[in-house]
C-alpha cells in the first residue's frame, strides 16, 4: 500500500511593535485651529497634538514660521508628551503655521503644517462722521469701513434706531465684501441716520460704527442717468473644489437698474445655481469642474447698460497617488523612490531627509519630477526621508524610511525536518532551497513501496502597512493603507470591512473609493464624516495563505449640540440657562455662546451673559439686557478646535416679568387739523418695549406760558394721535406738549417737552397781480404777488394754481392742479396742447385748507414745433475741424418758423452730448479726431425744438485719413526741398 506525506509552511510575519527596533511613525497629527478672542477673556490657551510610535520612543520639537520654539522656564510655550501648549495668546505674536517633529535613532519626521488663526473684532475707533448729501434721484454709497478684525464678517445696516434694519430690494444693496450700503437711486424716504453693524462669525462678537445722517440737497431733482456699476467681482477668482462661491454685483442708476446674469459661452446654469431676491448676489454652491468660466453681470434701465465680467478657476489641493514605501538596500545599491501627487495647478515636489531639506551636493542624489534616485548607496544615507507635493493651495507630505547595511549578514539558520509517526514528512521554518521533488519509501515484510510528489515553495504574503490609528478633521480626505509583499505569480484579492460589516464600493453615498494597485489595497475616505469613524479590516487572501490588518480611524469634528437647555430664575431682564454637554468628537470644547431669540428679532442673536465668555467648563450662565415682558427661546452652541457645532434645539418659550414702562415715545410733533383742534402725533412704542399688559399713552399739554396740565388717556398701544378740541382754542397759538406712558404695573415717565401749534385758519385773501405768458407750445409761465408769509392767525405754505383748457368742438374743458411749496412767485405748467387757450387761476393753501381764488388770466399757447427734421445731413473734414450741412427745414401752415438749429455732438464713450445753437445751415466744429462722434440735428422755433435728424456716427477714420494727408503733405514738401538744393548744386537749368 501506498502511505500519503505532508508538508506543512508557516509563513513569518513581521515583528510586534515594540519587539524591535522601529521607526518614528505618527499616530496622532496636528490640527488647525481657529480661536476666538473675546475681549477681558481669562483663559488665552490652545493645544496642538501630537504623537508618534516607534522604538526606541520618539523625542518631540516644534516649528512655528519655520522656526524652533524653545519652551523655557516661564515661556507662554509648553511640551508635555508631544503636545504644544501655548497660554495667554498674543494676537500679533502667535498666530502663524505650526509643524511638530518626532525622532528617534532611526531619524526625524515632520508632520503635516497646522495653522493657528486667533479671531477677534475691534470696536469702531471714528466717532464721528461727515453727513452725505445728495440729490433725489442720485445713487449713493455709504462706507462701513470695518475695525481692525480676524475671522469672516457678515454686515447689516440700521435704519435711524434698532431694531429697524435696512431691507435689500432691487434698489438697495449690502456688500458682504465691503460691507458698504449701496441705494441705486434716492428717495425722499431714504433720508436719515444709517449704522454699519459689523458681526464676526467666529466669536460671535457684534460692533456698531458711528451713525451717517444721509441729506437730501435742495437744489433739484437728479435726472436719469444710465447705469455705473459699482459692486464688481474680481476677474480672476480661484476656487476649490467642492466650497461654496458668491459672486456680488450692484449698480447705481436712475431709473433703477435691473441686475441679470449669464455665462457668456451659453452654458445655462444648473439647478442648484441660486440668484437672490435682488439679483445682486450670484451663489454657486458644491463648486466642480465644469463650474470653471466666464460669469457675465448686467445692469441696465432705460438710459442703457453696463457690464462686467469675470473668470473663476478652479483649483483642487495636492492629493498623493503614488509615494515611497520603506525600504532596506545594500551598501553600493541604487534607490529609486516615485513620489506623484493629483493637483490643480500642477504641484512641485521637495523631499526633507530627518526633517531637513534635502541638499542634492553630489551627482549621485538626483530629483527629478518628484522622483528621488540614490546611486552608489552609503551608510551616511540611512534615515527617514519625507516627499512633500504641494501648490499654492496646500501641500501634502509622505514618510517613508531607507535602511542602508552592510555587506556580510549573519543570521540563525535553524532547520526543522522530521518524520512523524504516521510516515508524513514535516519541514518547518520552510525555505525556497526546501523546494524539489520528494520521494517517500515505506518497507514491510511483504515489499517496498514508493509515493513522490513536487514542493513548490511560495513567497509569503506580507501585509507591510503598520497597524495604527489615523487621525482625522470631518471634511477632510483620509487614505486607509494596506499594502502588502507577495508571491508575484499569486493573485491576490483585498476585501474591506468597516467595524465588521463589508465595505460595497460604490455605495455609501461615494465615500468610500480604492486606490490602491496590484501590490496595495489601499481605500481613501473622501470627505469624511463623524459616522465613518471606527475600525476598518483589511483582508488579504491568495491561493495558499491570508493575512488581515485593523487600523482605528478617529475622526475629529465639531462639537454635537449641547443637551437638556433649562431656563429658570426668570426676572424683568435676566434667566438663568443651563445645559448638558454632547459629545465633543474628539476635540474638548473650549467655548460655549448662547443665543436667544423672541418675536422681534431677527431670527436668532448672540445673548450678553454673565460671564461674559463661557469656557469649555461652563455649563450655566445667566442670560442678561432682556426686555421685560418678552416671551424668549433660548439655545446653546459649542465650540472647540476643529469649529462650532450646530445649535441645540430651542428651550422652551418663557415671558420675562412686567414692570413699569421705560420708553417713551419718539418724534412727539403735531399741528394742523381743523379749526379749534390741537393735533398731538407720535411714533408708538413696540410691543417688545411696552414691559408689560394694559399699556397706552398718557397725553399732556398747556398753553404756552400756563401753569397746570391737562391730561388725557390713550388706551390703545398702537395709538400715534390724539385730538383735544375746543371753541376756545385761538388759532395757531403754541401749546407745551409731553407724553408718557403707563401699563398694569403703573405710570412711567414722560418724554421731554416740545412745542406745538393749534390748528391754523385757513388763508384769507388771493394772490394779487396773476400774470401768464406762453413759453412754448407745451409750456406756460405764471407770476404773481405773494401774500404776507406768516401772521399771528394763518400761515402760507404755497400755492394752488388751476389751469382749465377751453373746450372745443371735440373736447370738453379739463382741468389740472398743481402746487408749489414755500413763499414761490412763479412756477411754470408743462404738459399743455399746443394752439390752445387755457384759463388760470390761483389760491394760496395751508394745513387748514386754502383760501379764495384769484382773478381768472387767460393764456394761449403757441404754434408746435417743426414736425420735419433736418434731412441730406453731409459732412466733410479738414485738419481738425469738422464741417456740417443738412437742407432747411420748412415748417407747416399750422407750425411755427424755425428760427435756428440744434447741433448735439458726443463722443461714442461719453454720456452726455455738447450742444451748439446756429441761424444757418452749416457749422464748422473743432473737434479731436481720434474718437468716433455721434451727431443729431434739431430745428428750434418758438413752439419749441422740433424733430431730431438720424443720428449720425462719424468714425476716427476721418483722422487716420486727415493724418495721412498731413503726412503726404509733409513728404511732398520735403521732395521739393530737396529738388531745390540738387538743382542749385548742379547748376541745372533743364529744370
């Protein structure tokens, strides 16, 4: 019979950490920081972390700037482990880019750049600033000009007292760039006092600049005018992959302009393109590839339109795709290390040897597009060696370690081979020279028999990535390794699990991608979450053997919302609010802010606390300046290295105590009415200030001069008048006049005192010496003596003029009404049918009505103007004039003689036309000749201008052709001249 034989392998794996000598490897990285300084604030201190494993254990250094820190006695600067500890932050001095090293007796390594940003927000140091006066009509910019500040800002304006906020519409515009308010055109209902309100995003912190009082000029109304935009975005604006970009634009212009948007290459937008309200703001969220191009904005109203354009690129940061693995060489051996990072624009690379820059003295050390090549190997060249791939944008690093030895090695060679009991053959410690065929013999008394069979020894697959824990910011792209040695004639198949469970490529919502190559099974996280954090398996399996690697993946992020918000203590401005903390996700919380809001504000606001700033510790604090008897929602947010988290869910809603009111009410005025009525108006107080239930107005007043009051009650909180009424009353005669309030609670205090008329008799007598004259076709001018201005009973404060169109056959008589303000002699009525007669009368008006009619003038308009327009326009140039000519024009039967001409003439860019009047049919203008020029005729007659010709455009060519004739001119003298001399000189007399 035949007996079976076994060979059994054991495959070596690589040795246990701390079993053996090791590399400095990190485990733990530094991160980013943005911290937020709050004025007064106590605790000024931040932590960069950082480890490493190896062996033997890794001493720690740090850089800030490039620079070593040196932390002595005393210094703000601490180490403990490998954690930098900095205390009493200094704003000018701290903020900057941190690096840690970990060495060992293998070498240095240098970890990724951190960046310490310290956010904080300076109080408004201008007091004071100058009024802007205007014209209705204009457009105007108001500057905010924001303190001295670290962190993104948002803006907002206050229209003349908190809480009224200036809302953006089509004609109004708050920059989130400059910060500054823009009105595309003025309105009487725009004047007054504006607040720039600066708030930073980081330390929630809010300042207010001083005030700017907006006027309107009294010396007319701005005309139209076409648009001038002056909000724009840059023209080169570079933009990473996946954040989210505003583009802003806004223009000035009379009628108000219209803002549209468009990609000049026809590509529509997406969906998720948003344009506001205003059409000011264009927003592009999730910012790909094919978002990169052109952005077109105009603006534009009936005077014409303006454009801007501008380009966004897009940019992504280094990401490796093929870097160095450790590696051991022999003296004299060569080394090649690839080193090749995916960027936008493409990246240079550098490689650091023990944390230094690698200096290329020698020809052997060359790099060449990221490559690193050794030739002629020494021992001198052992260490740890970093290839770093960056662009403008950021930079990546990879480690990798070069053990260099020498020629004669002495190892153990143990050799296992014995025959069990059974006959089975076992080799252990196998190696490639056990490989060949084996023959078993087995004897009896009955015979021989024999069984051969063929070992073919396998290479081991060797999972060569260390097992560690990887460090982590949510966001952020994270590659998981599992790189392996192996047999090269064994396939090999990677599978991945996460926290058990198996990985299906493709799912996930496309976190999860491989990366890796023949020899490497390597998964990247993209954009990782807070839910990906956990242990993640790689197995490896060829045909003969298997191997599994775990590596814990921490994923550090903002803060989770705080927990169970209480409010109790509640008084007439104060609660008390308290909280439970959330999971911090792996970075401590070192800042807590609470945020209150009420059917008032807008949407939800920082709250003044006591204390002031709440620390990482902090789990209560009292919530001060509230307004009595305002119903609150309260919530709380936590803040730690990597950002804020999102809010807590809202408390549940409590009302402040009442108490008595304390604001009075604004702009007390009043005046007018009728005849024995003393009118008092005032702003009502909000609801938000009325401090409690059963709140109205009491109402205060005496003659001018008189002891006691009289007083009445308003019931109503939204009441603004009240009417006191009386036969007594003397017209127009001054009254002191307070107004104050109460609620349940009792009376509160007056407002200060001011002095208002009773009601007024209406005028009593007409406007004498009415006079008419027609002007033109469409226009007529009336003049008259003016009454007295002010007396002790009645007061003027203009005029009614009545202007009634006779009726004809086919018309009835229409009339209109116009009115002039303040003590005016004339005024001018347009609008009127040309050949017409028109009846005019006047009566002066005040607050309490208007007085008797004038004597009734009558005025004819004249004759219209030319309907024909001046045809067979030519024009000519010479040197730098330019001369024009058009036929006269004749005027109709029923039309009015042309008397001369208007010539307008602009240059193409400009936007207003000069003008030049003539009797005669031709003009000899003086004009630049390098500009192109628009040119329109106009008879003029005393029915007014007439019809304007064509335009006509004269282009520059007339001055390349003016210069070149010049320049012929020149050469032509210039010939002659020398014809001359030669003649002289030869004496030739054929000439």
């Amino acid at each position: 019979s035949r007996f079976l034989w076994f060979v059994f392998l054991f495959f070596s794996s690589s040795p246990l950490e701390g079993s053996g000598p090791l590399r400095p490897v990190f485990t733990k990285q530094p991160g980013s920081i943005v911290f937020p300084l709050h004025l007064n604030e106590p605790s000024r201190e931040v932590t960069f972390s950082c480890e490493a494993q190896g062996h033997p254990p890794p001493s720690y250094r740090w850089k800030m700037n490039d620079s070593f820190i040196y932390s002595q006695p005393g210094s703000r600067y601490s180490i403990s482990g490998g954690n930098l500890r900095i205390s009493q932050l200094n704003k000018e001095e701290d903020a900057g880019i941190y690096q840690c090293l970990a060495s060992n007796s293998f070498g240095t390594i240098l970890s990724r750049e951190a960046s310490l940003h310290i956010a904080y927000l300076e109080e408004f140091k201008t007091q004071r600033r100058s009024p802007v006066s205007v014209r209705e009509g204009q457009g105007v910019v108001l500057l905010c000009g924001p303190p001295a500040h670290m962190g993104e800002l948002t803006y907002s304006w206050i229209f003349n007292e908190y809480p009224s906020f200036v809302k953006q519409d089509t004609r109004r515009f708050v920059s989130q760039k400059t910060g500054n308010l823009y009105i595309a055109k003025v309105e009487p209902s725009d004047v007054g006092n504006y607040t720039c309100v600066v708030t930073n995003t980081v330390t929630q912190s809010r300042v207010q600049g001083p005030p700017t009082s907006l006027v309107l000029r009294n010396d007319g109304i701005m005309g139209e005018y076409e648009p001038k935009i002056e909000v724009q975005f840059p023209e080169v604006l570079a933009v990473a992959k996946g954040l989210t970009v505003k583009l802003e634009c806004f223009a000035l212009g009379n009628p108000v302009p219209a803002i549209t948007w468009r990609r000049p290459d026809g590509v529509p937008f997406p969906r998720k393109v948003d344009v506001g309200k205003s059409s000011g703001v264009l927003e592009i969220p999730y910012f790909q590839q094919e978002d990169a191009g052109q952005y077109e904005c105009t603006a534009e109203n009936s005077r014409g339109k303006n454009t801007v354009k501008g380009r966004l690129s897009f940019y992504a940061s280094p990401h490796l795709v093929e870097k160095p693995q450790d590696v051991q060489k022999a003296i004299d051996e060569s080394l090649l290390w690839e080193c090749k990072a995916s960027a936008k624009p493409k990246p240079s690379y550098r490689w650091l040897k023990n944390g230094e820059p690698l200096e290329s003295f020698e020809d052997r050390i060359q790099v060449v597009n990221g490559a690193l090549s050794i030739s002629s190997l020494t021992l001198s060249d052992t260490g740890m060696y970093q290839c770093i791939a960056e662009n403008r944008h950021g930079r990546v690093f990879a480690n990798a370690e070069l053990r260099v030895i020498g020629d004669e090695i002495i190892t153990e060679c143990l050799i296992f081979v014995s025959v069990l009991d059974n006959g089975s053959l076992r080799i252990s410690n196998i190696t490639k020279q056990d490989a060949g065929l084996y023959t078993c013999v087995a004897r009896n008394q009955f015979g021989v028999a024999s069984s051969a069979g063929t070992l073919v020894v396998k290479e081991p697959t060797i999972i060569t990535s260390k097992a560690t824990q990887l460090d982590v910011t949510v966001g952020e792209s994270v590659v998981v390794p599992c790189q392996v040695s192996r047999d090269p004639s064994l396939d090999v198949k990677f599978t991945w699990f996460f926290n058990e469970q198996l990985i299906n490529f493709g799912s996930h919502g496309g976190y999860f991608e491989k990366v890796g190559g023949a020899s490497a099974g390597d998964i990247m996280i993209r954009n990782i979450q807070l839910r990906h954090a956990g242990r993640y398996t790689c197995a490896v399996q060829t045909k003969v053997d298997s191997a599994s690697i775990a590596t814990d993946v921490v994923v550090r992020g903002p803060p989770d919302p705080p927990l169970d918000i209480k409010v109790d203590e509640v008084t007439e401005t104060t609660s008390f609010v308290s909280w439970s903390p959330g999971p911090d996700n792996h970075s401590p919380v070192f800042a807590y802010n609470i945020q209150i809001r009420s059917p008032f504000s807008l949407g939800w606001q920082a709250a003044k606390t006591v204390p002031e700033s709440l620390g990482g510790q902090q789990l209560s604090a009292r919530v001060v300046e509230l307004s009595p008897w305002v119903e609150y929602e309260f919530r709380v947010l936590a803040t730690n290295s990597v950002g804020t988290g999102e809010p807590s869910k809202p408390s549940q809603k409590i009302r402040t105590k009442d108490t008595l009111p304390r604001t009075t009410p604004a702009r007390v005025s009043g005046g007018g009415g009728s005849r024995s009525e003393l009118v008092i108006t005032w702003e009502p107080v909000p609801e938000e200030l009325q401090c409690g239930p059963g709140f109205g107005y009491v109402v205060a007043f005496r003659p001018l001069g008189g002891q006691s009051w009289m007083q009445a009650a308003v019931t109503s909180p939204d009441a603004s008048r009240y009417i006191f009424k009386n036969e007594s009353i003397p017209p127009f005669s001054p009254f002191h006049v307070k107004v104050g309030v109460y609620n349940n609670k009792g009376e509160g205090l007056f407002g200060p005192v001011t002095t208002i008329y009773s009601a007024e008799e209406e005028p009593s007598r007409a406007p004498s010496r009415v006079r008419a004259k027609s002007l033109s076709a469409s226009e007529v001018e009336v003049s008259w003596k003016p009454l007295p201005w002010s007396t002790s009973r009645t007061r003027i404060m203009g005029y009614e003029v009545r202007t009634t169109q006779l009726k004809t056959k086919d018309r009835p008589d229409t009339a209109s009404v116009m009115r002039t303000v303040g003590n005016r002699t004339s005024a001018v009525i347009r609008g009127l049918d040309p050949s017409s007669t028109y009846h005019i009368k006047l009566k002066a008006y005040n607050s309490a009505g208007v007085g008797p009619d004038s004597v009734v003038v009558n005025v004819t308009t004249k004759r219209p103007p030319p309907s024909q327009s001046p045809d067979k326009v030519t024009w000519n140039t010479t040197d730098s004039k330019l001369i024009l000519k058009w036929d006269h024009v004749k005027s109709l039967e029923n039309e009015s003689e042309v008397m001369g001409y208007k010539v307008m003439y602009k240059q193409s860019r400009q936007s207003r036309p000069s003008v030049v009047e003539t009797n005669s049919t031709s003009l000899e203008l003086s004009l630049p000749v390098d500009e192109d020029y628009i040119i329109q005729i106009k008879p003029v007659s005393e029915g007014g201008e007439g019809s304007s010709s064509k335009q006509i455009t004269i282009p520059r060519i007339a001055g390349l052709i003016l210069a070149l004739m010049a320049f012929i001119t020149i050469i032509l003298q210039y010939a002659e001249l020398l014809v001359d001399v030669f003649r002289l000189s030869c004496q030739c007399s054929f000439w």
